[in-house]
C-alpha cells in the first residue's frame, strides 16, 4: 500500500488533497497535533473526537522509553489512536539536547517495526544558523541517511518521509529536495522553521518553503515542520504546503500563552476570553488563572488545539471558495513582520497562479497595492494584452460609473449607431478594456477599494492612440448610467 | 434610579463601560440580541447563559399582540429575562411597513407601563435618503417627539433613550444630537445605519457614527441601531458606540447565511464550518443542509450569536490591551469598502486620540502607511517637535539598528567622548530624534514593516541643519550595534 496524494481543489499554491498512507485517509491541508508518547494534555480519544485525522508522535522518545511494548503492541493500539501516525526520528531532539544515540537504520527499522504510517528518515535539522558550512553539513548528513533508508528498506506500509534541511540557504534547499526525490521519496519534509517562526522571521519563512516547492514535483505533498502558529497556518497552505505538526497547542499552554487567529495572547493579562469553544465558552480568565497548573494548562491546550482545528478548516474552506489569498492577507494584517512576509508572497504571482482558477462566481477584492498582485490581475492583464486589436478611426472611452454594464449605459447609443466606434471602459485597477469584456471576469467582479490611479484617463487615451485610433472621445458615465461627453461637459462648466 | 454610565478603561474613543439602568448592570461595549415578543429562535435564557446582559425587543409588536399580558406581567417576566430591557418604539416597522398606528404620549406611556428598562421615544427613521428635506422632516420629527416625551415623561424606572436621525446629513445628525442632548436625554441612539451597512457602504457608516459622537458629550453612552454585523463591531466600538442591537443573527440565519469574523458565507456554498462553537464543532454544512428548515435556522443563528459574542469580547479585550486600532485594522482587512472605512477613521486621529493610552508596555505595530496616523505616531511627533533645541556645532546622526538601544552602539563613542556632539537617531517610521529619547515609548518599541522612507537620512540632515547644527555626521549602525561613519565607509568602498 503506496502513499497517494490526490488534489481535489486548488487556489495559489494550495489545495484540498486526500493523503493515503498505511491504507488510511486523511484530508489535507492537515494538521498533525504532536502528542508525547508518555503523557498527553489532551488524550488521543479527544484528539480524534476533534476530527483530527493524524497524529505525529516521536519515535525515538518511545524507542528510549517503550520500546518492547512498542515492539509487541504496534504504535496505533500503545497509544490509543486508529488514524494515520506519522513519527520523527528524533533528528529534532539533536536541535534541542544536542544528539541522539540510535543509527539511521535503527531507527528506520524501530519506525517500521511499530508501524508507523509515515516515518521521517533520521535527520540533522539545520536550525537557525548563519553558516552555510554548518547548514551544508546538516542538510548533507539528513540526505544520505535518507538515501541510504530508502535503499534498505523501500517503502512498505510504512511510508518514508525525507526531510529537507539546508536553512535558509536557497540552494542547500533546492539540493536537498532534488536528491530526496531523486531517492525516491513519494513525500517531503521541510525542515527547520521553527527557530525561524519563533523569530518573527516569516519573510525568510515564505522564501524557504518557495524554494523547497519550487524544487519538487507540483504533485508531491509537502510536510512543514513543527509550524504550529495560527497566524501562519493560512501563509504556509498558500504556499504549498500540506501538512503540519506541532507541539505548539500544550507549549504554549503551559507558558499561559492564549492563541488568537489574530495573535498569541497572555492569560494573565487578558480579561476577556474571546472565544465561543468548549473551554472558553463560560468561564473567565480569572477563572483559569485559579485553577490548578495541570487542569489550567489542559484548558488553555484545549483552546489552542480548537483554534488551530478552526484555522485548519478555515484554509480548505477559503481554498474550495477561491478567498485564500483573501485569508492570508487578513491573518498577515494582524503583524508587521507578516505583512513583510506577504509582500514577498505577493512578488511571486506567476508561481501561486497554478491553482487559482481563471473563473470565479464572486467577486474579486482589491484592497491594497499588494494586490494588483493577485494572480486573477495579472491574468487579466495578460488577457487583455491579448485582446486589444489594431484599431483606426474614433475609440469611445467611457470613465466612471464602474459597476453599471455597458448595456445599461445611456447616452453615447446615438454616437454608437451613428459612427458604430470601438468602445473601451477605464476600469479603477485593470485599466482600459475592450466594452465587450465587460461581462468577463473579473471586469465589473472587480471590488476596489484603491482610488482611481491619477493620470488614469490619460495613459487609457495615449494607450488608445498607440493602437491606431485616430481619436478618443471621452465621455463619463454618472449616476444612473448617463453618459456624457467629458469635452463638451468641461466647455458648459466654464 | 437614573441611568448611570461609568468609563473603566479606554482606547480610541472605545471604552470598557458599566451602564446601570433600571438598577441592573450592563457591560460595555455590548450587543443586544434582538428578540421577537412572540416566537424566538434562541430562547431568553439561553441568551442569557452565553452572557448577554441585555436584549431588545419591540414594544410596537408587544402593543399590538400581547398588550394586556404584558401590561399584567411587565416585559421581564412576560419573556422571560431578568437582565436589562431595551424597547424599540416602533419607528423602524414605519421604516418597513409605512406606518405605525400609535402616538409618541402612548407609546411611551405603554413602553414605561410594562416596565422597560431602556426605551427608545417614538421616532421616524431617515433611512438611507439622498433627499435633504426628506432627512430633515423624518429628525424633526423624531426630535419633537423626544422633546415631548422627556418633557411629559422624564426619567423614571424607565430610562429614554433619544434617537438621533439625520442620515448621511452631518448638520442634520449634529443638530439632532444637539438638540436631544438639551432634552435631557442620558443615553442617545444613532438611527438608520442598517441600509447603509448592508450596501456597505461603510466609509458613509463612519462618518454618520463620527458626526454623532463630535455632538454628544464623550461622557453620554451612545447606541447604534441595527448594528450586527461581524466586520463593523470593532470599528463602531473604535468610534465610541457602546452598546448596539440587531436582529442579524437569526435574520441572517434565515437566509442559510454564517458569521465569520471576515465576512458572511453561505452555507450552501460551504464545504467546512471553520468555527469551534457548539453549533459547529461536531457537524458539516452538509448535515447542517439537510436539517429541518427551522432546526438549521436554529443551529446558524445560534452560530452567528456566538461569533457576535465573541466578537463583542474581541473588542473589549482589545480595549484593555490597547490593541483596538490593530483589530480594526484586521477586521477592516477583509473587504474594500471597509479598508476605504479605516482610511477615514484613520484620518481622525486627533479626534480618536482622546481615549488612547499615552503609553503601553507593548510593541507599537506600523503595517501601512495607514498606521503613520495613529495617535501614538502622532503624538510621539509632537512630542518630538517640543523636545528639539536650538543645536550649534556638529550633531551625529546614527542610522540604521533600530532595533539596538543606544546604550549598546559601539564605534562612536569615541567621537562621542572626544566632541561631544549631540546624538540623534533615525526612526524608519517616527524620523528623526534625539537618542535620549530611545527608551521612551514609542521609539524602540515600533514593530514597523514599512521600509525606511527614501530620502529619510537626507530629510533627516536637513531638518538638523535647520536647527543650527554646521555639520551632520552620519554613522550607520551594523550587526551587533558596530556603528561605521556614513561617509568613510562610501569612501572605501570605492
């Protein structure tokens, strides 16, 4: 049993997919809550009761701890848990106390021996550094280890995940990712964001995952490492990336830390808990701050596993509606270092434009200067590019009045019949367009919040001018739809 | 017992409040749910288990169908509800039906009777007009009725609450406001935004809540009619409107439509129900489809209260925290017209800045050039301006690091030591100011992701120039705090 990935739906570089892994499914984007093998805040019941279909746990903890009963009873029945179990190596425990005593092959063969579902080849992670020797030698150490996993054992019911180090090294990325495909892995792993994202460092966040999907097939899933944050949940699906782990909803919990989709919140400074879940709904944060630490924590985990679970649905919800680039904008408006980060997603448009579709029944919303960005514009201007056709004789140009179709336009009929003219329309943001797209997306779907580009009218005549026309009569269209001749109109006013 | 509003904590003109009223206490800002007098789809006690302190309802509708029984029972134990009572008069089912049938002596008379503890006076409302005399006839009239009633009535058990009418009519709104307030009325309610909400025309929303609240006393509650949609509450509450009542959540509920905190879908068109709430956290729009029509209206209008009840908390929370601008900010992310609505409330900032605490232990957040008029930038300018002196000799202008305090700059202390010149520092956002100010809030603690103005340091030299410095040394602070004059390294690196 293969791992399968099918993509149901797409918008930038996100999708709606089905992970089939150890003959179980599981919907993506998904995120993993990581549990430890010993004790859990939330039981592994309530996890599933949430809905989550996939649990990541840590293989080398158990290896250390509950190995025999590992061994006899297999992973899913040791910890209670009937869904798709994906473990790590232990490789992050390097990151954290500074190595690991087990082989690669150890503990390739401990991962398959428990039936893990999903297995991440024992790894070095590259962390936050700003040596590429350091990053090289890290990045090269995960790559053989995975090289040399997926030669001895293949892929069996366990499926072998390769995680990609380098840092922020764009071509480490590129050249960890070529070799783990070249090895064959069926799915990757990114590695390493963590000390990225606790540093706010989310630009450098959006470069390292473009540099990872850049360098495998579109048709791969694509794990993210420990990407446990709220704000960044909608970021890193739009970018492309399918599945999450994190440890986040109990660290946090245990440091009194209260996720918001807004932001991370203190308890012991808040008064209001702004939430409606079941460990928010009727009790305060006075109430919480007198609990016992365990039962408080367990609360607070609660919470925070319910925001992430929400944050999660809302990413397929927006993906399946065409809105995620509208998500990801709001999430990166709630802290500067994101709205960085969703400048330099929005610089990549030609890329993210793979899975947005070129149709939509709703309307397309330009709030910023981010988003003459937007795929959808960006089409529309290439489309139009297309459409515009030498031209001779009088262009009518119609300014204003942007949401009343053409055909409810009074006025310049007479002109029309009489001189039959091109008629072109100045649209606030896509500029001048043939009146004949005016029913085609995204024209009149179009709603803008930017003011009229000054100096619009001007380069829509010169633009007119250049295509053969001889002359551009402007007239604007009022309220109503009343059109009027903008020469004649400025003669009367003098 | 007289009304009483007691101001606990400010931001914006948003403020945590206590409004006594019938001798019972509301917390601020608060919505209302709307409830009908003869069938409800959330019943008064379940409202009052998610924590709303107070309901409105229709005194016209009570009249009209349950008059005798309400007379007998008085409005709380008639429905149900122990909390404050708001009556509407019925001046919105004119807006609706054309007419109502009852004078402003009875309605009042009949609304004090059945014991409300807020009551609104008769009223017309202006609704969305673009006619002058049509606004001004519909506030006359509800200004004579006000009048008339506080006149005859004054403040009893029942405390009147004075509807200002005007439309989009600044001087109609002010003199409405004005006049209600000469009245004697406590607590005034600003009428007919719901068709301005729901063409959303949102940037027209703020200028009607801003004409208002410049007319009334900052020390007088003010209501906002018909207010319940999710994307509008912060901002109303940003604006000074303290309580507010609607209908929307079962109204919307009824059309299939669910509240997010970033716009309204529609259940048909939904694959996931991205929210953690009881309505939600177990089921799918699908099952939620195929339930009764009057059992899935039930679940959704239950959904949609919870996300109003939250949001209310969002506000309040964020007052406390002196964040509500950045909510705002996010809310108003979501759509066009709303971001077109922030830009007008962020060109009020001197207005605004009256409840907007003149420091904070937290960072201070720049995402947009909206940001550059928030009451902290500005004030911190004025406060810059007072703090420059007359300078001679040569001043060192440090730039770059904005992270580093100034204690930790390394590299021009000798020349610090040796001439002693004043030092100034360059702020990417602020400008620049003397270093002495670099703990002061908000200097170090601007979280910015503008990048530094073009022609920032030259700006910066000349306005030093201007204050009678010869010559402006300029040194660039690096990694680490090391500072590198400006000139020597250009020089080298020729």
């Amino acid at each position: 049993m293969p791992l399968s990935f099918e993509v149901r739906d797409t918008d930038l570089l996100g999708r709606i997919g089905t992970l089939t892994v150890g003959g179980k499914k599981v919907e993506t984007p998904c995120l993993l809550p990581v549990i430890h093998p010993v004790r859990q805040s939330i039981t592994t019941a309530e996890l599933k009761k949430m809905g989550f279909q996939a649990l990541m746990t840590n293989s080398y903890i158990i290896y250390r701890r509950r190995k025999e009963e590992a061994l006899q009873k297999k992973i899913h029945s040791l910890l209670g848990f009937d869904g798709v179990f994906m473990t790590d190596s232990g490789g992050y425990q390097v990151l954290e106390y500074g190595s690991v005593e087990i082989s690669y092959d150890e503990s390739a063969r401990f991962q398959s021996s428990i039936g893990s579902d999903l297995a991440v080849t024992l790894d070095r992670p590259t962390g936050y550094t700003t040596s590429e020797a350091r990053a090289k030698e890290t990045m090269m150490y995960s790559l053989r280890n995975a090289e040399a996993t997926m030669k001895e054992f293949g892929e069996s019911i366990t499926s072998w995940v390769g995680p990609i180090q380098g840092g922020l090294f764009d071509p480490l990325l590129k050249k960890s990712a070529v070799g783990l495909v070249a090895a064959g892995f069926k799915m990757l792993a990114l590695g390493s964001p963590v000390q990225v994202m606790d540093s706010y460092r989310f630009a450098e966040l959006v470069g390292m995952i473009l540099a990872a999907r850049r360098s495998i097939p579109y048709s791969m899933p694509l794990h993210l490492f420990g990407a446990g944050h709220p704000l960044t949940m909608a970021l890193s699906v739009a970018l492309g990336c399918d599945t999450f782990d994190s440890a986040s909803y109990v660290l946090f919990a245990k440091n009194d830390r209260y996720m918001t989709e807004n932001g991370i919140l203190r308890l012991g400074e808040m008064t209001y808990l702004p939430c409606s879940c079941v460990a928010c709904v009727s009790t305060t944060p006075k109430e919480l701050g007198e609990m016992p630490r365990d039962e408080r924590t367990r609360a607070l985990a609660l919470h925070n596993l319910h925001v992430l679970r929400a944050e999660m649905l809302a990413c397929r919800e927006a993906i399946t509606e065409g809105r995620l680039w509208d998500l990801v904008q709001v999430r990166c408006s709630s802290h500067p270092r994101l709205t960085e980060a969703f400048s330099v997603m929005a610089g990549e448009a030609e890329l993210l434009s793979v899975g947005t579709r070129h149709f939509r029944d709703k309307g397309l919303m330009v709030r910023s200067a981010h988003d003459l960005g937007r795929p959808e514009v960006l089409r529309s201007a290439a489309r139009l590019d297309a459409s515009f056709r030498r031209g001779s004789g009088t262009a009518l140009l119609l300014v204003g009045g942007d949401q009343i179709p053409i055909g409810e336009v009074k006025g310049p009929a007479a002109a029309l019949g009489r001189r039959n003219p091109d008629v072109f329309r100045l649209h606030p943001v896509l500029g001048v367009y043939p009146a004949e797209l005016d029913y085609v997306y995204p024209f009149t779907q179009t709603v803008a919040a930017l003011h009229p580009q000054p100096g619009g009218t001007e380069a829509a005549k010169k633009r007119l001018r250049r295509l053969g026309y001889k002359k551009v009569e402007v007239w604007e269209v009022g309220k109503g739809g009343r059109a009027q001749r903008a020469e004649s109109r400025s003669r009367r006013s003098r």
